[in-house]
C-alpha cells in the first residue's frame, strides 16, 4: 500500500507529511516523514502473491480468480 499525504502550512492548516510504503504485513518499508520528498522501493511481488493465498479476501469478493 502507498499512503500519500502533503507536507507544509497554508493559512488555516498545517500538513505533517508522513507519506509512507506498507508491505502487506503491515511493515512500513519507506517513510517520508514530515520532509517533502520522492519515496521509492522494491515491491516484492512473492511476497504480495503469498499474503493474497493467506489472505483470500479479495477472490472472496470477486476480484481475483
């Protein structure tokens, strides 16, 4: 999962950042923190397939075969 959010202030908010790149386990595998940045990683398509065999949720719903 990519998570995206902006960094900085307008008049009436302030953005913390925190961009982020999840793996299916839930591990935080980049982080922008409250910088402005370009985030990249490797995503580890074994690792995607296997969780979606744990995990059959989306077939259960008809999104996958």
């Amino acid at each position: 999962m990519v998570g995206v959010n902006r960094t900085g202030t307008e008049p009436n908010y302030s953005y913390n950042g925190r961009s982020v790149i999840v793996n299916p386990q839930g591990v935080i595998i980049a982080d922008a923190g409250e910088r402005e940045q370009v985030l990249r990683s490797e995503i580890d398509a074994q690792l995607v397939r296997d969780w979606r065999a744990e995990f059959p949720g989306l077939r259960d719903a008809g999104l996958i075969i």
